[in-house]
C-alpha cells in the first residue's frame, strides 16, 4: 500500500513538475520523507497536501481512485493549456438564435448552463447557434457565430448582421434606423423571403457584434 501511495505521489509531482524538496518543504517535513516512505501518508500529512495542492484528488493519491486531478482542476489544466496556444474557450449560449421568427428566451443564462467550445478569433466572449434560414446565405442553419457585446447606445454598425437579444427573443438580423416610431429598430433579414420588424428599444437587452463563424454541415 505504502509503494503504490508514493509511486502515485510521485506521478502526481512529475506531472506537476514539482521536485520533491520543494513539495517536502511545503508540507513541513524532512527532505527524505519521500525516499523513507513506508507507510501510507499520516492524518496530519494529508491536511497539509490537501491545503498546499487543492488539484489533487486524494483518493486517487491513497487509494488509487478516479483520476489524479480533481475534475474543476482538470477543467482549468485543460483551457491553460489551450489558451497557451492561442485558443480561447467560450460558452455556448443553449438557445439557439433564432434567424428566423423572434423565439422565447430566458433573459439570465448561468454560465453552468453552457457548453464551452473553442475558438481563435480574438475578442469573442459567448457563442451562439442559428436555427433557420432567415440570414442565408451568409449565416446557414447550424452555424455557430462567435459574438462580442456592443454599446448600443454609442453606435450601431447599420446594415450588418448582429446579435440582437431581446425580451421576445434572440435574432440575427441586420439593424436600421426605423421609419417608424423613434423609439424602435427596424430588423432585416438576408433572405428577401423574411419581412422587416420593428423592435422597441426597451425590449433589448443587448447587441453583439458577430466576430466570426462556424458552418456546420450536414453528413451524407
């Protein structure tokens, strides 16, 4: 038992690459504490490894259970270690923008709620999914885009496609100053099959600006 305790140990500090003196150090003990090991890790041991290395899964370390990392920390690991080669992990909003007819939304999504998926485009802070074929054919149904909230009150990039989340709903659509009520903007769609809307001003939550995008096909 004593063995397999300290051959994960030591698997865990070459993963990790921490020497064993500064690991001994950091718990307070001797530096051949490891070498001498022949018994399994005492109580008052395992306080102080839990508190100087929270990522370790001590049943894994004692017992050889589940895996060596707790699973938050292997989350943080693994978008390190992305991000370090330049790509970003973003939540996927899980409501799909709807291109076509405004569809419920729910105004507050947790970040707990939202698969995360990878991109390289600088600046994106959420994705989200279109559903219809209302912005074709620059956007298809399926496409992820990666988005970036504006100021809409500043300035709004006419005649573009964005993001548009709204208290009936999140569109994609293309923004103009309308030629109705002030207090409201007219939404275009791509595809010359789709009517314009207006949108009240008071019912945006917020506009995005679209970053980039990524066109999932269908297989055959």
């Amino acid at each position: 038992m004593a063995s397999e305790v300290k051959t994960r140990l030591l698997e865990y500090l070459h993963y990790k690459r921490i020497s064993q003196i500064d690991f001994t150090k950091s718990i307070g003990v001797s530096s051949t504490y490891i070498g001498a090991m022949r018994r399994s890790i005492s109580d008052d041991k395992m306080a102080r490894i839990r508190r100087e290395y929270p990522d370790l899964n001590t049943s894994w370390l004692l017992y050889g259970e589940g895996e060596m990392l707790r699973e938050e920390s292997r989350a943080t690991e693994v978008r390190r270690e992305m991000e370090s080669r330049g790509v970003k992990l973003v939540p996927l909003v899980p409501t799909a923008a709807y291109a076509g007819n405004i569809q419920a939304f729910s105004e507050s999504v947790r970040m707990t709620d939202c698969e995360m998926v990878a991109t390289q485009i600088r600046g994106a802070e959420m994705a989200v999914k279109v559903s219809g074929d209302s912005m074709e054919p620059t956007f298809h149904d399926g496409s992820v885009l990666f988005i970036r909230r504006i100021n809409d009150r500043a300035f709004i990039p006419w005649g573009n496609p964005l993001v548009v989340d709204t208290s009936n709903g999140v569109v994609v659509k293309c923004l103009y100053p309308s030629s109705e009520p002030s207090d409201s903007l007219e939404a275009r769609s791509l595809n010359p099959a789709y009517p314009p809307f207006q949108i009240p001003y008071s019912s945006i939550y917020g506009v995005y600006r679209i970053l980039g995008s990524l066109t999932v096909y269908g297989t055959i």
